[in-house]
C-alpha cells in the first residue's frame, strides 16, 4: 500500500534500515519479506499503473528494496519516471524493446540486464551498480545519456560483460571508474559526444580482447585516461588536479578499435595495457584529428596503427613498443607533437621497430613532414637513415657501392662532404707527385710540369687542365696515377647519383 501511494504521490518508498551494513545491496545481510515486494508488482504499476494524485507526477522511486522474481517489461511502454537506488534483484532484469522516458538504477545488485533495443527518450543510468552475468543491450537507443560510472560487471555464459553492439548514445556514454569482467563489445556504436572509459579496468579471462570496439563513432572524443578516486562525480570528464589521487585506464586483454571514427581525439594519456604476444592495440584505419599516445610502454603484444589517418600525433618516445610489436604500414600524420624529450634518434628507433623488414614509406612519411615543420636537415638526416636501412637489403655488389656513396657524399644529403675527399686527395697526391720525375711523351711538345695541376687533372675525368697525356710515368707513379683515375670516377659517379636522388627528395 505504501509503494502504490507513493507511485500516485510521485514520492520514493524507502525501505532501508538505516545501518549502511544492512542497507548495503551487495553486501551479505539477508533482506527479509518486510523489504520484498514482487517483480509482476512493479511491472504492473509501471505498464498499467493508478493516476497520480491532482497536482502530482506518477513516478518509481523506490530504496533499498528487494524486487523478488524476474522484472519483465520486454516490449512495453513505461511513461513514469523510474528510479531505484540501492535495491536488490532476485531475477534478471528485462526490457528488450522496452521504451522509457528515463530509467535509473543507482547503486542496484542485478543479476543480469537485457535491453537489446531499448529506447529512451532522456537517460539510461546504472552507476555503481553489479550485475552478476553480464549486460546486453544491442542496438538500444538512449537519448541522451548512458551513465555507467563504477558499475562492476562480471561475464555472462559466453564471456561478455557489456554487448553494446550497435548502441546509439545521443549524448555522453560515461563508464569512468567501472570494472568489467569479460569483452566490453562497442561495434558499430555511435556516440554523439564523447565516451569516457577514465579510470576504468577492462578485463577479459576469457578471450583474447577486453575492448571490442571496430567501427565505433564518436562525434568528439574517446578516453582512455586517469580518474579520480576522491571525488568521481565531482570530477567526472575532467582532468584530475596535482595532487589528486587517481586511477589509471588500465586493459587486460586486446583492444580493437579498427575503422573507428572520432571528432576530435583518442586519448590514451597514462594508460595501461597488459597484453599476452597474440593481443594487440589495435588502431587500423582509425581516422582522427589528434592521436595521444602516453600511456605506459606495453610490455608485450603488438600496437598497430596500419592505415590509420591523424592530424597531431602527440606522442612520448617512453610510450612506443619496442622493435616487431609496432606496425605503422599507411599510417598518415602530419604534425608530430612530443612531449618530454624525443630526439631524432630515438624517433628513427621508433621508425625501425615498426619495420622488421625494409620498407620506405615509415621514413619517407617522417621525412616529409619534418620537412612541412621546416626541419630540412633532420629531414635529409632522416631519408639518409632510409637509404642505410635500405643498402643491408641488396647484394653485395649494389652494398659496396652504397657505402662508397655513403662514404663519399653520404647518397648526396651531404654534398658538402665530396669537397672534402677532393681536397684531401688532391693535397696527398699533390705531394706525392711533387717527388716524382716524369719524362715528356714528346720532347718539346709539354707543358711545364706541375704536380698539384696534374693530380687535379687526375681526379676530375670531364675536364682536361693540360697535364695528363703528356707525361710518361712508371712503376709506382704509374699505379698512383691510375688509382687517382679511378677513384676520380668513384667520387664523380657517388655525386652524381647523390645530387639526382636529392633532386627527386629521396
């Protein structure tokens, strides 16, 4: 009698104790037949329930009750506010193709929540509820927002804590601090700002991804980021203060958010991931404007970012798998953005460790867009690394005369350095034939001799300077002069081939 009254006068029907030990829904205190009332009970005054009072709204409010039985309101039609806080399930929870105007479960012990496509006009709220074996709910339809802040959700018979597949959230989905025990499936779901998995532990025992999310959509932007413990709802979708105790995003298992879509931002600041070798992080052609990629090193496992288009990659080289757990094939950014120290050293590691076998594109994609920042010499630094990464791939014959372009003009990103070899040359042998007696092939016909014009005349094959082929030279003079021929011809060829792939930009 108390409920129904209370359903007419739009007030709650508060049955607690007042002893948070008893009071508490998860906790062990029975709950006897005074704090009962039966599922069909709530069932009938939500479908087909009495007026409300003059001047009142009919509403559900009820407080530490124990709803006996299966509540099932599968395919009906609930026009009255539903709020129930701290109340306990003795069956499943069923509304599949249920429509609402709002529905709230704060604070509940559910066995289980089937909505596959349940519509509500304003909120679906479940924070710090538990549900024992899972939640499904395909392709339901939540106008506004889906609050799951805290809940702790265990698997069901298959191993699924949270089967959203499909799920429309016309607002903000919020599961910030949750624990789920068992794959959160997210594929195909549409978020229309964004959704906030801060300070959340996914896990799944039983398969290999904890977070299966491909073709997700989210009109802003995805967190994967610290929370804080203090103060949750006070703080909720917001960074924690210094000093703020908090708690990181940390994943057990697999995340596979392949072919998604965000508005503004991935952002995995501080997360955790704790993979085995089979899983990965996986990021295939994921399109967003800004990538931030801060969490904690995976120690094991595989990142993969193959495809995927960004705009800022804000990045920290402590982040960054090591050599064969990172795969970058197509991956497009055009601005880099560190945070804390990375030197280009480290970032041509990271270039590497995405490319177990050779391939270009990683350093050709690096190049372009130091150079689009102005960064030209650690551009050129950064495809001269390419051409070495490149030149362990050929023979033997097409390695040697790679180190002798690497050597002479380091494959021309150095062109300054063939100068140097013909300076050097030419002094050497400037004094070496300085010492030398050359004999006149033709008397009378021979300029006067010169040992720093004929060694340059030596070293340079396209232009005569009027030495050579006037002299006849022997025994070591001769091997000398020939091996400045020849070297002559190395060097000429090295800046050749240099100056035309500088031309070409790599």
């Amino acid at each position: 009698m108390g409920m129904w009254q209370a359903f007419r006068n739009g007030s709650r029907y508060d049955l607690r104790a007042g002893d948070p030990i008893v009071d508490d829904p998860h906790g062990g205190h029975p709950w006897g037949p005074e704090r009962t009332v039966r599922a069909r009970i709530v069932c009938w005054l939500l479908l087909d329930g009495p007026p409300p009072l003059p001047g009142r709204v009919a509403s559900l409010k009820l407080a530490g009750v124990l709803i006996a039985g299966t509540l099932d309101l599968a395919g009906g039609t609930v026009e009255p506010y539903v709020e129930l806080d701290r109340c306990r399930f003795g069956g499943e929870v069923l509304v599949p193709e249920a429509r609402f105007a709002t529905l709230r479960l704060v604070d509940c012990a559910v066995p289980r929540l089937e909505a596959a496509r349940l519509h509500t006009e304003g909120d679906l709220h479940l924070p710090r509820c538990r549900f024992q074996h899972g939640i499904r709910m395909t392709d339901a339809q939540i106008g506004t927002d889906l609050l799951l802040n805290q809940a702790v959700v265990y698997g069901d018979r298959r191993g699924r804590a949270i089967v959203a597949d499909g799920v429309s959230v016309g607002q903000d989905l919020q599961a910030e601090l949750m624990e789920a025990y068992g794959e959160l499936s997210l594929r195909g779901a549409q978020i229309g700002v964004s959704l906030s998995l801060r300070g959340s532990r996914l896990a799944n025992p039983y398969g290999d991804r904890a977070l299966n999310a491909p073709q997700l959509t989210v009109e802003r932007s995805l967190y994967l980021t610290p929370a804080s413990v203090t103060d949750p709802v006070a703080n909720s979708g917001v960074t924690p203060a210094r000093g703020t105790r908090v708690q990181r995003f940390e994943c057990r298992g697999g995340i596979r958010l392949d072919d998604g879509r965000f508005g503004d931002a991935v952002d995995l600041a501080g997360a955790r991931f704790a993979l085995t070798d089979r899983q990965e992080l996986s990021l295939r052609r994921v399109h967003t404007p800004e990538l931030r990629f801060l969490g904690e090193r995976p120690e094991r496992g595989r990142v993969v970012l193959s495809g995927a288009r960004v705009v800022n990659l804000v990045d920290r080289s402590t982040s960054w798998p090591g050599p064969g757990r990172l795969q970058m094939g197509g991956f497009g950014y055009e601005h880099l953005v560190p945070t804390g120290s990375f030197p280009l050293a480290r970032r041509l590691e990271w270039v590497a460790a995405a490319t177990p076998e050779y391939h270009p594109e990683p350093y050709e994609r690096l190049a372009a867009v130091l150079r689009d920042s102005g960064e030209d010499a650690e551009a050129r630094r950064v495809l001269l690394a390419k051409q070495r990464r490149r030149r362990e791939t050929l023979p033997v014959g097409a390695k040697l005369w790679g180190y002798a372009q690497d050597w002479t003009v380091a494959y021309g990103y150095r062109p300054g350095r063939a100068a140097v070899w013909m300076a050097v040359l030419w002094g050497a042998c400037t004094v070496a034939f300085s010492r030398a007696e050359p004999q006149p092939l033709k008397p009378g016909e021979h300029p006067e001799w010169s040992a720093s014009i004929f060694a340059l005349d030596l070293l340079i094959p396209v232009m005569d300077l009027g030495q050579d082929g006037h002299w006849r030279l022997s025994g070591v003079w001769q091997w000398l002069a020939t091996a400045m021929i020849m070297l002559g011809w190395v060097l000429a060829t090295a800046v050749a081939a240099g100056a035309t792939r500088l031309l070409h930009r790599g």
